[in-house]
C-alpha cells in the first residue's frame, strides 16, 4: 500500500483558505479541506485535531501578509495610519475571515507582531498602561468592524437603497444620511472613521 501524502502546515492552511474564499465560513470543515486537499477527512486528523486548530492556521496564513515593520519617523497618527491600512487592505483580501481574526489572532506570530509594533508607536507617543490597552484595542475594532461593514453592507449596497426609501416623515435622519451616503467612496468612509479614532486618542 503507498503511504499516505503528507501535507505541511501551510498546505492545510491555503487548503482551508481556498474552501472559505471560495464557500464561506460556513462551508469550512474537516471533510472540506480533507476534498481540497485529495485526502480523507480521517487523514487529516493526523495534522490538526479539528476545525479551531484549522481557523488558526488560515488566520496566520492571512495575517502574514501583513507588513508589521515599524513606519517611517513621524507624528504618531500618520503611522498609525499606515498601520492600519496593511491590516484592512490585507483582509479585504479575504473578508470571510475577518471573524476568525477576532478569535484567534492571538495565536497568530503575525498578528502580535502588528500588534508588537502599533504598541511600540503608541508608547513613544506616550500613550501607556490602561490608555495603552484601550488604543490597541479599538484600533482592532475599528479596522475589522470597517472591513467587515464594507464587504458585508457597503454604503453602496441595497441596504443603503433600502433606507433611503423609508418614509421620511418617520425617519427623517436616516432617509437624509443615506441619501448623502452614496457618495462616500470606502476609502474616505475608512479614512475619516480612522482619523474620528485617532483625533479621540490624541
């Protein structure tokens, strides 16, 4: 009998990467990426226990395109900035996984060096301790939450259409702000929540 195909890490990841772009997170599972894969799901217990282990290795695998090296000398809001952009830019490459990132990111070498650096630029804004914690996190939060709102429910999507229709005698400041909202392109929506953040942490 030949012996089974032996897979690395990174080819059960891309594996697992390939059936979530492709199906969603919903369609992500042992017998999926054991398909994608040409093997049996039985086969593939031999390298991960189950699906978290499997959701750790996409996240990884999608946060090492992040660019965690320090941005150029300069006022602190401005890095920030950049940091933020790589994050965003590299899950709206695949914004099915956006969720997965909230809950294993701390598994992830990649994320906690992004992570390592946007705390390196925060403490030599002088920003520490308890107020340190709060930045870090909502930064997280913001750059996620607008991705995922994006790719989920775009300002340009049927739900801002939907809106706009409502009777304006009911809801006067939504019909009104989602009239207005067409015209905000995703890089000034991304932007100005961005710098809204970063005005409250200066």
């Amino acid at each position: 009998m030949p012996r089974p195909r032996s897979h690395t890490p990174d080819q059960l990841a891309a594996a697992a990467l390939a059936v979530i772009d492709r199906d969603g997170l919903s369609g992500l599972s042992m017998r999926a990426v054991a398909t994608e894969l040409g093997t049996s799901p039985m086969a593939l217990y031999r390298y991960v226990p189950g699906r978290e282990e499997l959701e750790a290795l996409v996240v990884e695998l999608v946060l090492s395109g992040v660019d965690s090296t320090p941005p150029p000398p300069g006022p602190w809001p401005g890095r920030i900035t950049v940091l933020a952009r790589r994050l965003r830019d590299t899950m709206s490459a695949h914004p099915d996984t956006l969720a997965l990132s909230l809950t294993h990111r701390h598994r992830s070498p990649s994320g906690l060096r992004w992570s390592e650096t946007v705390l390196g630029v925060l403490t030599e804004a002088g920003v520490e301790a308890e107020d340190r914690v709060i930045a870090l996190r909502a930064l997280i939060a913001y750059v996620l939450g607008a991705t995922q709102l994006e790719h989920l429910g775009p300002l340009a999507g049927p739900g801002t259409t939907a809106i706009a229709g409502l009777p304006a005698e009911e809801f006067p400041y939504m019909t009104a702000t989602a009239r207005d909202a067409r015209s905000v392109s995703q890089e000034r929506e991304f932007e100005g929540g961005l710098n809204l953040l970063l005005r409250g942490l200066a």
